[in-house]
C-alpha cells in the first residue's frame, strides 16, 4: 500500500518493526509486532444519527440474535455467545460489500438502515455503551468493567479503497494492522490470536485455530468484548448449598445454588418465569428466562425478537425469593455453514466486497466466535470475540490444449546451456 494510492495521504500512526522468517528448528513461529495505517480521519465522537437509527439498529441486532440463537441451538449441549460481537465484526465486512453480496448481508444480520446510517449507528452505540460504568462506584469492590475494541489486519502490499479505511476509521476505530500472510501466516495468526487475548483479559485465547490463516488471507476483520460487573445486590457466600439440577432428559446433577430475597424486576407468563438481575449501577443487567418444568424446548423453540419484546415488556418490581446456580463455560463456533443456511451465501461463494479493493477477488472464507462466561455470588464475567476472515480468490489451473495437427517446427537443444544441437520442420508427418 503506498501513499499515493489515496485520495487522502494514509497517516503511519505506529511505526513497528515486523520481522518476518523461517523459525529456528524445533521453534514454534512466534506473533510478530504489526504496523498500523490508518485513514486521515479521525473517529466521529459525535455521529450525526437520531435516536430512531439507532432504536432501528438495535431492533435488528435483537432480531438477528434470536436468529442465530435458533440455528446454533439444535447443535446441544451449552450455547453462549455474543450476537453483537459477531454484528459488529460483520459489519465492517459489510463496509465493503456490494450488489447481491450487500443484500444478503443486510437481509441475515437485519441491517436495515442505509450504509452510511448503519455505521453511524453503530458507532453511536458503540460509544453509548463504551460510557456504560463512568460514573460507577465500586460497591463492596466489586468492578465494572465493558470493554470493546475493534482491529483489521491486512495483507502488506495489498491495496485497500481509502473509502473502506475511512468508514472504518470513523465508525469503528480501527486501524488497519500490516502483516504478511504470503510468508508468515502463522505468525499472523498468531499476533492476531494475542491481541484478542490481550483485549479479554486472556479468557479468549486461539480464537483463530491453524489452517484458518494461509498465503491466500488477505484481511481479517477482528472484535473482542469483555465484560466484568458485579452485582447490584450480591448473592451471600454462606447461603450458597447444593442442590439438584434437572436436565432435559430427565436426569439429575449436584450443583452449588445461590439463593437471595430482593426486589428484582420479575414476570410469570405462560409456561415461563422471567427476572432480571441488575449489576452495579443499575445501567446493565442479566435477564433469565425459565420455560416450567418439560416446557424447554417449546419455549425455546418460539422464543423470537417479538416475543421477548412482549415478555421484557410485561415485567414490574417484586419481591423475588431467587434461586440459580452457578456456572462457568465457553462455546466455540465456526458460523460458516450457519450463515449460509440463514441466507448470507454470496458472501462466501460469489461475493462482491469491491467496496474493499475495488475488485471482486476477495470473499469470506470463515467466520469464527469464542466466548466465555462466569457467573458466581459476586457477579458475571463474560468475554467473546469474532473474526472475518477473508481470502483471496485463487484463480483456478485451467488445462492447457495443444493439437499438433499442421506443420511445426521443432528443435533439440541443451537444457543446461541452452545450445541447439538440432532443428527442423515436419511439413508432413508421412514423408
């Protein structure tokens, strides 16, 4: 990438040295530092979006949470992970796609609002819950922590349209990180997998898995969140027992139950209890969602955007005797083939990102997401990350036809020196 292929000059905003080579033997490749580029534009602090663009942003990200809720569920066992990590990382991808690839975009993760607005919006929201705990005091010293963070690795050498950098650089605060995915793949990898730890507080580690970077990568577009708050009204330490969990084929587990007496904002419908615990503050909460006893899945299976809109709607204060038990686990997930099965094909397969690079030569070869989550007397603690990655599409190794069907020429020569020691012509092979 070279100055002079923007419209505006590109601004080194952190000059690194990265060191690219052949590991010693028996090493394993180590993450290398990054240089930084960044669009002239600095992030907008106040974007120009009304309070409707950013209600209408997040009535999409709900929706298109209980969508993929939906899909990943019929795969069992535990499921958490952070719908607005995966929107936001999708988003900036989106920055840069066009025609059919936008429209599938904007259908499957419910972007609909304009380009332009959209990232507007998500940047409005971004810096609304980036303010979340200013004011906080610690109570009893519990923390509050929300942290998100954005970052794009590109290929060194490889031209991005300055558009793209600008509409990131505003909204979303990333600089675009050089590495080198030709030579070092894994060592980008790597890098890339240490910056997430570094912005979770390490609890997401190897986000990327090997073989997900190779010399055909050409952007990965990152987001990593990581939340720690205690909670408003903490659960006593001495009142925690054990008690038995039931599971959904009817067998039992042992586990510690918390149990507190508070006025929680609760609500009982049909086949279902819903409460809501505040953290400190009182600006962020956990919602819990108990379908009755056999009800699961029913419930689960018609738990939509509008739905949830109904029940959050119906609650009111009430003194609540709660009982939960504490949990602590982490998902993963490669979301390829569950976007393609909600619709997002293009991107994958004939994709137009030519808002990026002005060609047609990049798609999405996987999206990944890990996430974690810890929930005990004091408080939750929870962190997710999401990567686009995006490769280069290899032109295919089409046959070469030759018929030696006329009069040709030949020679017989030395490959070593190049000396001709014969030449001749066959007219016609018969004589």
């Amino acid at each position: 990438m070279r100055r002079s292929d923007f419209n505006r000059p590109v601004i080194i905003m952190l000059a690194l040295i990265m060191i690219v080579g052949l590991p010693a033997a028996g090493c394993a490749p180590r993450p290398v530092e990054a240089n930084v580029l960044q669009s002239d534009l600095k992030r907008d602090r106040s974007p120009p979006v009304g309070e409707n663009d950013t209600q209408e942003l997040t009535a999409g990200n709900t929706a298109f949470a209980l969508d993929l809720y939906q899909a990943l569920r019929e795969g069992g066992g535990n499921l958490f992970f952070s719908p607005y990590s995966i929107s936001l990382a999708l988003a900036m991808t989106y920055a840069g796609a066009r025609g059919e690839t936008e429209q599938q975009m904007a259908q499957t993760l419910h972007f609909t609002l304009p380009q332009d607005v959209l990232h507007s919006a998500f940047n409005a929201l971004d810096l609304e819950l980036a303010s979340r705990g200013e004011e906080i005091e610690e109570q009893e010293g519990e923390p509050f922590r929300l942290h998100i963070a954005n970052s794009i690795w590109g290929q060194q050498g490889y031209e991005f349209t300055p558009e793209f950098l600008d509409t990131l650089a505003m909204n979303y605060g990333a600089g675009l990180r050089i590495v080198d995915y030709l030579e070092a793949a894994e060592e980008a990898r790597q890098t890339i997998n240490q910056w997430v730890s570094d912005q979770t507080e390490e609890k997401i580690k190897d986000l990327i898995q090997p073989g997900l970077i190779d010399e055909l990568t050409r952007l990965v577009l990152v987001n990593a969140i990581y939340f720690n708050a205690g909670w408003f009204y903490p659960f006593v330490e001495e009142e925690t027992h054990e008690g038995i969990f039931h599971l959904i084929d009817g067998g039992e587990v042992s586990v510690s139950l918390m149990s507190q007496v508070e006025a929680l904002r609760y609500s009982v419908g049909e086949g279902y209890q819903v409460v809501e615990l505040p953290y400190v503050g009182e600006e962020m909460a956990m919602v819990i969602l108990l379908p009755d006893m056999g009800m699961f899945e029913v419930f689960e299976k018609g738990l939509t955007s509008e739905r949830l809109s109904g029940i959050l709607d119906g609650m009111s204060h009430q003194s609540v005797a709660l009982t939960m038990p504490r949990f602590e686990y982490e998902s993963e997930f490669k979301l390829k083939e569950t976007l393609i099965k909600m619709g997002m094909v293009a991107p994958f397969t004939e994709a137009d990102f030519s808002g990026m690079d002005g060609t047609r030569d990049l798609f999405i070869s996987e999206v990944v997401h890990k996430a974690f989550v810890s929930a005990d007397e004091k408080g939750t603690e929870a962190a997710a990350a999401t990567a686009v990655i995006m490769r280069l599409v290899s032109a295919p190794n089409a046959s070469v036809e030759m018929t030696v069907d006329r009069p040709f020429i030949f020679m017989i020569r030395d490959l070593k020196t190049g000396t001709i020691l014969f030449v001749g012509r066959v007219l016609n092979p018969e004589g």
